[in-house]
C-alpha cells in the first residue's frame, strides 16, 4: 500500500482551498512570473488558469506532461540561479521543513527573500497534533531520540512503509517543523497566515505582498 493514497484526498482538499485563496492575495494573472521552489504541475491546475510558472526541483520526474506551458529547473532552492528580483512572486508548498536543518532554512528563506519581489511559503504547522509526514498524533512532540525508537513500530508510515534504520535515521535527518516563530525569524519581512482545521492551525504560511498598499 502507498502511504500516500491514504492524505491524498486530504491533501487534494486543502490545495485546492489554498490556491483559490492564493489567486486573489495576489492577484494573479495568466502574465504574473512565479517561481514555484518543489512543486509539480498538479498543484497549479487547481487555480483554473495558468500563470507563468517556473518549477525548480533537484530532478525533473518521470511523470510530468511532455506538452507543457511550465518551465522546468534542475537547481537547489538554497542556491537559486536568478538575479535579485527575477520573479514577480516565489512559492513553495512543504518544501522548508525538508531541508535537514535550521542553516539548510536559513539558506532558503534567504533565497526566497532574494528572488521573490513577494513570496508565499508554506509548512505545517509543528504545534498542530498530528504528524503530516507519519500521520500519527504527538510523536514529533517528543524528544528527538524517542522518536527515533518509535518511528518503525509506532507510526502510520512505519506500519505502511516498514522502512530500515537507515530510512528512519534519513528521515530524521531530513524533517524539521517549524513554529510559528521560527517562520518569522526566517522571514521576518513577511506576515504569517495560519490555515486551520477543527480550529487548529494546522499550516503556517509567511507571505509577503509586495503589491500591498
């Protein structure tokens, strides 16, 4: 089973609602240039037009579409390969909390800040209960060591998944959530948007506007 059948439906719910949000904050049109840092295609045929769009990713998947109106990168997000101001707007959907530690963050936000004449970065929420990635409640609350013993045996995704010590140990490695001060602190020009679920903020986005008066 893929573990990523069991959000996907989830996932596709609040993509959709945050991009019928994100077209208006904008105010995008077919002519705005937009860096997307990790994404694919999918996420901007949920906006119901198509923008100028610049997907940058380590690789380029196997699965994209062959006739295409986006533009395709290879490059690291921490090392951008655009003059200051290249792109009217950069966004990034659940990429920060990816990059395997706070200097990798800083190095993106910086980037971001540095591109984007305005951004739109999103990541879960650190403080909502449920883990996005291990879709289990609270682990990512414990210490660091004790999430390591328990990610096999005590996870969704360990239980779907089964991955090696080694695979735990990357994921580790890898994933680190963010508090809504801790977005701040890397981007301390933008203001801080929650999304929220029951209530609950279950996604933290840092959004700078520059067409704002």
């Amino acid at each position: 089973m893929n573990i990523h059948n069991i959000y996907r439906p989830f996932q596709r719910y609040f993509r959709t609602k945050r991009m019928r949000q994100f077209r208006p904050l904008f105010g995008l049109t077919a002519e705005t240039r937009i860096l997307d840092i990790g994404g694919y295609e999918f996420n901007w045929m949920l906006l119901g037009f198509s923008p100028c769009v610049t997907l940058l990713n380590l690789s380029v998947p196997r699965e994209r579409e062959r006739e295409s109106s986006f533009a395709w990168i290879v490059a690291d997000g921490k090392r951008l390969p655009f003059k200051d101001g290249a792109f009217e707007l950069v966004y990034s959907n659940s990429v920060i909390e990816h990059l395997g530690g706070i200097e990798n963050q800083r190095l993106f936000a910086a980037e971001v800040r540095r591109v984007g004449q305005s951004y739109y970065v999103q990541t879960p929420d650190k403080w909502f209960f449920i883990e996005p990635h291990l879709i289990t409640p609270f682990i990512h609350w414990l210490p660091r060591r004790i999430q390591r013993l328990l990610l096999r045996n005590v996870t969704v995704w360990g239980w779907i998944t089964r991955p090696t010590k080694q695979y735990c140990e990357s994921f580790m490695n890898e994933v680190r959530l963010l508090k809504r001060s801790d977005l701040q602190r890397l981007f301390p020009d933008a203001d801080i948007i929650h999304e929220r679920f029951l209530g609950l903020s279950k996604s933290i986005m840092a959004v700078k506007n520059s067409h704002e008066k």
